[in-house]
DNA sequence: AAATTCTCCTGAAGGC
DNA sequence: TGCCTTCAGGAGAATT
C-alpha cells in the first residue's frame, strides 16, 4: 500500500512529464472514491497547465492556475502515466489526459480521492490540522516527547497520529519501532527525550532508506504500463508474524493495537 | 479531549 | 478445483 515514500516517488516520477503540459481533458469513469469526484473537473480544468506538483503527508497537490488538484492515493491506489492508445483496465478510474498523454488512476479500493479546491492549500481541512513532515527539519524526538506527554496511548499510535507527524503509516511505524529497540505498546507519556530521538532518527531513516530504495527500481516510471511501481522492500517485523528476528532470531510476535496489526521482537524491543 | 470504534472497498489468502 | 469466509488497511467521522 502507498505509503510516504510511494506518494514521494510517484511525485517524482510524475513531475517531469506534468509539469508545464497543459490539461486537454479529463475523464472520471467511476467518481465513487472516499468522496464523489467533482462532476465539473472537466470544465474546471481544461487548458489549464499545471504549474508543479507538490506533497504534504500522503497527498499529492497539483498546482493549476486558480486553484488546486488534491489527490490521496488511499489503500490501493497508483498513477502511471501511459498514452491514449491504452485502454483503461477495470479500477481505471481517473484521467487527466495531456495531449497524447494521460496521468490515469487506478485504485481497486477505492478509498482515495481527487478533490479540486480554489482555497488557500495549507488551510484546507484536509491539510490544516496535519503535523510536522517526517524528512523536514521541524522533525524531532522533541516534536514527539512534547506530543507524548501525559497521553496514555501506546506510542504506536502516538507515531502514527498525523496531527503529530505525517505518512507514517502501519508499516513503517512498526519498522522504525523495532530499529529504534521500542516496544510498540509502550505508554507513549512514559517515554524519554532520548529515547524518542532515537526514534525521530529511525523513522527519518527508514523512510529515507525506502525513498531511496524505490527511487532506484523506478526508471521506467513514465512507462509503467502495469507494474505500478509500488517496490517490495525487506523488513525486520512488518508481516513477519513466526519469522526468526533478524537479529536475534526469535520469532516475530503480533498482537492489535487499535485494530492495527503490531510487529515486534520481545528480544530487540523494550 | 484523548482514545476508541466505525466505515468505506475488493483482492488475496485460508479453510474445507 | 472451487466456493465461501476472513482479513488487511488510510484516515476521516462518529462515539465514548
């Protein structure tokens, strides 16, 4: 499912293609994603060009004159861009078409989203209330420890409250949980400064790391015609549920915190 | 007010 | 092989 560094690569990939070209039709064949899609996108953006594409958490944001394209990616979702020529598959359900090119949706799930708004971006309900960036400079064990205090919840869940910081989701709160040695149940308020700066550092590495890592399996990105472009990275706990820790070998034990399946090495983590 | 539960959906996986 | 059931999960909304 996309995560952050997903939705990063997918922007990077998308960009060079995107930026500049000027949109000649959209086409919405199934607007039932987690919100209707706006019936008037076609009026509203056809010729107009899109200035650039930017990411907050796990939306991507298409900067058109006026006003500005929001799209979220939800559980299943992936973009490709591919040509007029290919017909669209069954979860095909949104273009944005660019002369002979078109930037198509596909999302079987269908929990993601395309919203058009001519609000202020950064104040949009969606994106107003959202926490600090996991890659910015603002992020720190101190951005967490403040969060944390007298909160009772696990630091699980504290990790992935995105009113505190943003696209961290199951997976790599899980993984950057076991590399930073903490156990994910622990009650978030009883956790050090220190200890949450050495988490800060290894979800920045973590994510960093998957960045990196889908970057470089990404090159026919712009060609992608079915393999999305969504990579398969190893992982320490992550679905490794009876596996031997990689580290020290014992098996990998899951238990459910708020209805989220929880990896972790009762050996490695404290 | 923080914490928990519910909800959307379909493909994959497991059981028999 | 095939049908049926269960499960996963991003994140906003609704409850407690």
């Amino acid at each position: 499912m996309p995560e952050l560094p997903e939705v990063e690569i997918t922007r990077r990939g998308i960009t060079p293609t995107v930026t500049g070209s000027t949109i000649t039709g959209v086409v919405v064949r199934n607007p039932n994603l987690r919100w209707p899609v706006p019936g008037e996108l076609q009026a509203l953006l056809n010729g107009k060009t899109v200035r650039r594409v930017l990411r907050r958490a796990k939306y991507l944001l298409f900067d058109i004159d006026q006003g500005w394209l929001i799209l979220h990616l939800g559980m299943s979702g992936s973009l490709r861009l591919t040509d007029t020529q290919v017909p669209p598959q069954k979860h095909d359900h949104f273009d944005l078409v660019f002369g002979t090119k078109i930037l198509r949706l596909r999302d079987p799930r269908r929990f993601g989203a395309v919203l058009w708004t001519t609000e202020d971006i950064y104040t949009h309900p969606l994106l107003a209330h959202l926490g600090v960036e996991p890659l910015s400079p603002e992020f720190s064990g101190e951005v967490l420890y403040r969060a944390s205090r007298g909160r009772t919840a696990a630091v699980k869940q504290l990790l992935m409250d995105h009113t505190v910081v943003v696209g961290v989701g199951n997976i790599y709160a899980n993984e950057s949980l076991y590399r930073a040695g903490i156990d994910p149940r622990t009650i978030a308020g009883r956790i050090s400064r220190v200890r949450f700066g050495r988490l800060a550092t290894e979800v920045r590495l973590t994510i960093e790391a998957a960045i990196k890592a889908g970057g470089s399996s990404l090159r026919d990105f712009v060609h992608s015609d079915g393999s999305s472009g969504y990579f398969q990275q190893q992982y320490f706990v992550y679905g490794r549920t009876g596996q031997a820790c990689r580290v020290c070998g014992r098996p990998v034990k899951v238990v459910r915190l708020g209805q989220r399946s929880t990896f972790y090495c009762s050996q490695c983590q404290h």
